[in-house]
C-alpha cells in the first residue's frame, strides 16, 4: 500500500462520469470537476463524505436469528454477529452448497440486475453470475427495472433488440441539430437523468445541444406532467400522466381524417395498419379517436392537440420517447404507438425525423460514436432455463409453482430457497416495498455483498463488506463514452472489505469451483488479461489503444471513435431497400399489428397499439386517493447511491414533494411543510415543494431515499415506492408500474 498512502491527485470513472480525486493517506479527501467535462454534474461532491461513512460494512456479519435457526422471520429488524472473514466464508459456502445439493440451482436467484459500472472487471453482476454458473447455475431475470416493458414489446415492432441494436442505431445529436425542425418530447429529454450513464458518461453535453436547438429555432415541445422534465426554453404541454397513448391516437386521427397519413410508406415499409385504422376510426367499437375524445382524457385542448398533428406532418418531425411512459400499466402501449404515429407521417428512417427512445434518459443516447465494444468478464452459460421478468421478484418469492404469462410463455415461478446479490439495492427500486419485505422473509438463506448497511444488506442473512471503486484498480471504458480510464486505487479497502471477485473466489475454493471460477488469475492478472483482449480487437477495428502500462501512467486517453461526416440515422437501411435488408420482424417490416402478439390472447395487450385506462390514474381518482403520483430519478445521485452521506444535509430528507399551489392550498400546506404521502399500500414523508411546473393534480416524488426500517409504519426518508403498486405492465412485457399510482397528501400530524 505504499503506493497509496500518500498524497495524491487522478482522475476516475463512474456512472456519473470521471472526476479528479485527491487523496491523503487511507482517505479521500476532495473532488473535483473532469476539465474536458462541459458541464460536470455535482454528484462527486458527497463521495468523500460518503466512502467514509459511519453506514459501511466493516466486516463480515451474520444475522443472529438465522445464526440461532436459520430461516428468514425477522430479516430487517434482527441485529447481527460479525465473524472472521474464514468463518463467514465457511458458514456462506456451506450453506450455498446445501440449499444446491438439497433442492437444485433451479432454487438459487442470482440478483444484481443493475447498472453496467464503470469498472469494467470488478463489475458486481458479471462477479455474481460467474461465480454462481461455476456452481451450476442460477435463476435469472430479464430485463431491468429502468427499460423491462420496453425491452420486450419493442422487437416486436422493430425486429430489434432495445438496448443491444436500438440505442446504437438511433440519430445522433448532431443529425437532430442538422435536420429536425420540430421535436416531440412525450416525457421529456432532461439533462438531469443525463448526469449518468451505464459505464460513464464523460461530456455531459444534453443540455449545451438543447441550447444549439434554440439557436436554430428548432420548436421543442415538451409533453407531460413537469415542465421541468425538458430544459428551459421548451414549449410545454401539461399532459395528464399515462395518457400519451390516446394523445397519440388522436394525433394519429387527425393524420388520417386530413389527408396527412403518409400511405406510400406505410404500404412499403409496415404491415398491419389496415388492421390497425378500423380501431383509429371507430369502426371496431363506435368511438373515433378523436381530439375531441382525447381532450378530456388528457387534459388537452382539442385545437391544441390538432395544431400539433399538422405541425408534425408539415416539418420534419423527430418524435422521442422517454423510459418513464413504459414504467406504467400498459406501457407497451405508448412505446408501439408511438412508432406507428411515426409511421404514419412517413418520416422514419430520413436524418432528424421519425421516432427515438430514451434520449436524455442516460447521457450516452445520441452520441455520435463507432461502436468499441468494451471489455467484459466471461460469466459463462448459465445451465439454469429458468428466467423471470426482472420486476416479478416479490411475486416469485410470495407464489412458487404458480403459473404466471410473460412475452407468450406461460410457466411456475421457481421455488427459490437462496437469494445471492451483489450490486443493487431491490429496496430502492422495486414497487409496494411493504409487500417486497413479507416477500423477503420467505427464502431459507439471503446473502449480500454491499459496502454499506442498504435496507438490503439489513434485511440479509449474511453480508460480506465489498471495496467501493475507489479501494480497487480498475479499467473504465463504455461504448456509449469516447473516453478510456485507468482507475487506480486510490485508498485502502475501507474496514475489512474485500473486493467481490476475492469474495467469490474464497467461496469457489470451498465449494470446489475454485479454478473454473478464477482459471488460475487474480484480479491483476484478469485486468491485463481483458484489456490485452480489448486492444486486439480495438486495432481490427482500426483503433490504436495504448498498452496497459501506458495507460496507466497517462490515467486517461480520448479514443478516436467519433463518427465523422454524415451522421447514422435511424432505420434509414430499411428505407434504401426494404428488401435487402428487412428487419427482424416475422414480416420484415415495422409491425403495426403483430400476428404474434394477437396470437397470445392477452387482454392487457392485444395485435395493435390501443388505449387502455390503467387501474389508477386522475380518471380513476377518489377522495381517499385524489392525486397521481410520479416517481421521476433523483438529480443528486444515480438510484439509491450515495444516500447516506446526502440524507446528513440538513434539510435535506425528508425528500422534497412537488406539488402545485392550488393542491397545496385545498389541503392548508405551505411551503417546506413536512407531508404525509399515504394510499393503501403504505405511507411516507415528504417535504411540500410548492410549483406552477407540474401540472395540478399530480404530485412527484424522486427515487433513490432509503426505505425505512422494519416495523416503521411510515416511511420516514420520503421513498415513493412504499406507494408504488406492485403489478406487471402487461402478460407482455411484465414490467415495473412505478407510474400508476394514486395517493393523498396531508399535512403531517405527528
């Protein structure tokens, strides 16, 4: 360590981005701003306050009620023993080994869906999957909590896998810039979600282009609940929440009804809109979908909504999507329907027109890069078929052997007996969090490693304490970043952690997967190892790299991946030649009806976009719960990371609840008024942020406070997701429902 122990200053990576960090001895002891960074965002400020916190894991613990009989009554209220690292180490892979050898792999659930880190080895998800396929193999889930729904309605529609093909191949800024004359927003494209990136953002460049548009005299028409989910300047459509499938009908009636429709392209380019125009039209069940219809439904006037289309159909139009619409009941629905409204103007597939998804979602959607894929640690095959919706985990743990459908599968839920999760926090982002904690209690054994006391790690059987990026070397690279890191160890590993691939290789050894775990390296050799592997494919590609060592000593470089001249545009293959070079889809086409999605027979999502009302939005309000409730990512942080540092603020949790004046005053709240936010499923705190920028009758509350303990009948922090219902958005997609919720808010009694 006497390379570390002494003052220093490097450069690092992270989700949301590099920063320069200095160091004293054993501790961090300042950051600051990444000078090629336009505009850095804060979040780095906490991290010394938060590496260092009184919350970390020091060593390894067990809980004493499953030490004494095993089993999970009490897991988050139970206080826990801490024991030698050997003999935790013990316990754990006994255990692990008893529950495989007793009920199968079939009964062990890999968690850490999460984020893609910026170290590209010490990354917790491929660390957990590879040790647990070295064993057997594992339940896993699809999908994420951010994009699930997403992530299985659209290749149906486009042939394409969303995050794999679409991001990638979607129009860059600067193709926007160049050539779109009208942007539509549906949830906005806000620079705040952009801070942060799977695998690190470097130029944090959305809103500096949002001001290039402005420049231009682009309209920019943001539409939803917030005017603050689009940068200032931005026209605003105060849109009712899960309403933007029948705003996009109507939108589409009009098209259709004006002569707009573009029906060359259609007849070329898709298959299904004759299925599809009889429901448009009210032909299927007597009610056109109208603006007239729509008005009320959105909040909308019926000339503003006609004005839209025919600006939409007379410019180029580029209609963007965010995550936030399929985080909903039926959120397959505004994702399919959106690119048929694209569709029907005939714009896709020319530069700054058609349809795109999650643009400011992460900042790495619209650069304009050649795609260098990164390096990835081999997790193996996975033995195990068995695969749930990543979203469904309460009703797998609460309903094993119950047959449940997904995506035009229909099967049990696996009977899991061991929980193993290394990265993540399912109590920051799954919904009814209440229910996810009696979900909790069911499996035998639950095993985390964690570098601080989550409501995770608190409601485990076993923690082991895991290093935090900064107590461990590593190499930061993203496809979606031109920019390539060393991340050198900047302190000791805080108490006793341990570095999750060390973790996992002690278990191995005494499971006897030692070698097929670690083929004989450690964690050096594995970092020259991948990175050798990534510059040989980097110099096919035509891309110099430097050698690691050199790498190294220069901490970082800016790779020479820009896209140069005429920028890719979404889909403008299919357009060229739809015969050589259809997509994906059974028809080879952009499917506007989907034969196999009509031949599942789901309700919740039949062959064609329609417009379903969720079981909770203002149309479907009570006076025991009034208000909709959005639950957008926080602006502090990425999720639930850094949480215990940025709660020691004063005044900083509760989390702050906007709502508008007219709702605050019907209820006697005033400014920073401490709040109950409450419906069935639970109850938290808040504190009122009164604003004209969201639209009267919704509320929103960020993500990302940690959940309270157990046996708080109130959540104390200001987590949405106690309020959150826990349900699919479809059979299709079986998504999270973060968005369709309703609650009421009182002025706080206690």
């Amino acid at each position: 360590m006497d390379d570390i122990s002494r003052r220093r200053i490097a450069v690092t990576s992270s989700h949301w981005g590099a920063f320069e960090v200095e160091t004293e001895g054993d501790r961090i002891t300042a950051t600051r701003p990444f000078a090629a960074d336009p505009n850095p965002p804060s979040i780095p400020a906490i991290i010394p306050a938060a590496v260092h916190h009184h919350t970390r894991v020091a060593r390894p613990a067990i809980r004493r009620g499953w030490l004494d009989h095993r089993g999970g009554g009490g897991r988050g209220s139970d206080d826990f023993v801490e024991l030698p690292w050997d003999e935790a180490l013990d316990i754990a892979a006994a255990e692990i080994a008893r529950i495989r050898d007793t009920h199968g792999n079939t009964s062990i659930f890999g968690g850490s869906y999460g984020w893609s880190s910026a170290g590209r080895f010490h990354h917790a998800q491929s660390q957990v999957h590879r040790f647990l396929n070295s064993i057997g193999g594992y339940v896993a889930s699809f999908g994420s909590y951010s994009t699930g729904c997403a992530q299985a309605i659209m290749p149906h529609v486009f042939g394409m896998n969303f995050l794999e093909q679409i991001y990638h191949a979607q129009d860059s800024w600067q193709t926007i810039a160049d050539h779109t004359e009208t942007l539509v927003m549906f949830g906005g494209i806000n620079p705040k979600n952009a801070q942060v990136s799977m695998g690190g953002i470097t130029e944090h460049g959305t809103a500096s282009w949002f001001d290039r548009f402005a420049e231009k005299g682009m309209r920019r028409i943001n539409i939803g609940p917030q005017r603050t989910d689009a940068p200032g300047g931005c026209e605003w459509m105060p849109l009712r929440p899960a309403t933007d499938t029948a705003l996009m009908l109507a939108l589409a009636h009009v098209l259709e009804t004006e002569g707009l429709t573009d029906h060359a392209f259609l007849d070329r380019y898709t298959t299904g809109f004759t299925r599809f125009r009889p429901y448009l039209m009210g032909e299927t069940d007597g009610q056109p979908k109208s603006p007239d219809w729509a008005a009320p439904i959105c909040g909308l006037d019926p000339e503003t909504i006609r004005a839209l289309a025919r600006r939409m159909a007379g410019t180029r139009t580029l209609i963007t999507v965010a995550w936030s619409l399929q985080r909903a009941e039926h959120g397959e629905q505004p994702y399919w329907m959106s690119a048929v409204l694209a569709a029907m103007l005939g714009q896709i597939g020319l530069p700054g027109g058609g349809v795109g998804y999650g643009y400011g979602a992460i900042g790495g959607v619209g650069k304009g890069l050649r795609r260098l894929r990164g390096m990835t640690l081999d997790q193996f095959a996975n033995p195990v078929r068995e695969v749930i919706p990543v979203a469904r985990i309460a009703d797998m743990l609460l309903n094993p052997g119950q047959d449940y459908d997904f995506n035009g599968k229909r099967g049990p839920y696996p009977d899991i007996r061991l929980i193993y999760w290394a990265g993540g926090n399912p109590f920051h982002h799954h919904q009814d969090l209440n229910r996810l904690h009696e979900a909790w209690q069911r499996p035998e054994t639950i095993i985390v490693n964690e570098p601080w006391w989550t409501p995770t790690a608190k409601r485990a059987d076993i923690v082991f304490p895991a290093t935090t990026p900064y107590e461990r070397e590593d190499i930061g690279r993203s496809d979606l970043d031109e920019y390539l890191y060393n991340m050198p160890q900047l302190i000791p590993p805080v108490g006793e952690a341990r570095d999750d691939y060390d973790i996992f290789a002690g278990l191995a050894a005494r499971i006897g997967a030692e070698e097929r775990f670690t083929e004989g390296r450690d964690s050096a050799t594995w970092l020259r190892e991948l990175y050798a592997g990534y510059r040989e494919r980097a110099a096919a590609q035509g891309v110099e790299v430097p050698d690691f060592e050199e790498l190294r000593a220069r901490n970082w470089v800016r790779l020479p991946v820009e896209q140069e001249g005429p920028q890719a545009t979404f889909l403008s293959r299919l357009r060229d030649d739809p015969e050589g070079a259809p997509l994906a889809t059974p028809s080879g086409r952009i499917e506007i009806f989907s034969e196999t999605i009509e031949g599942f027979g789901y309700d919740d999502c039949p062959g064609h976009p329609v417009w379903l009302p969720p079981s909770e939005w203002l149309g479907a309000a009570s006076n025991a719960a009034p208000l909709h409730l959005v639950s957008p990512q926080p602006g502090d942080k990425l999720h639930s990371q850094l949480e215990p540092a940025l709660a020691d603020v004063p005044g900083a949790r509760p989390v702050a609840l906007a709502i508008h004046p007219s709702d605050a005053a019907a209820r006697a709240i005033a400014e920073g008024a401490i709040v109950r936010v409450h419906n069935a499923r639970g109850a938290c705190l808040a504190r009122a942020a009164l604003t004209d920028d969201i639209t009267p009758g919704v509320v929103a509350l960020p993500t990302g406070a940690w959940y309270g303990d157990a046996g708080e009948n109130v959540d104390p922090h200001g987590n949405p997701n106690v309020l959150t219902p826990d349900i699919g958005t479809s059979k299709l997609g079986q998504g999270s429902s973060a968005h369709t919720a309703l609650v009421q808010v009182s002025l706080n009694e206690g």
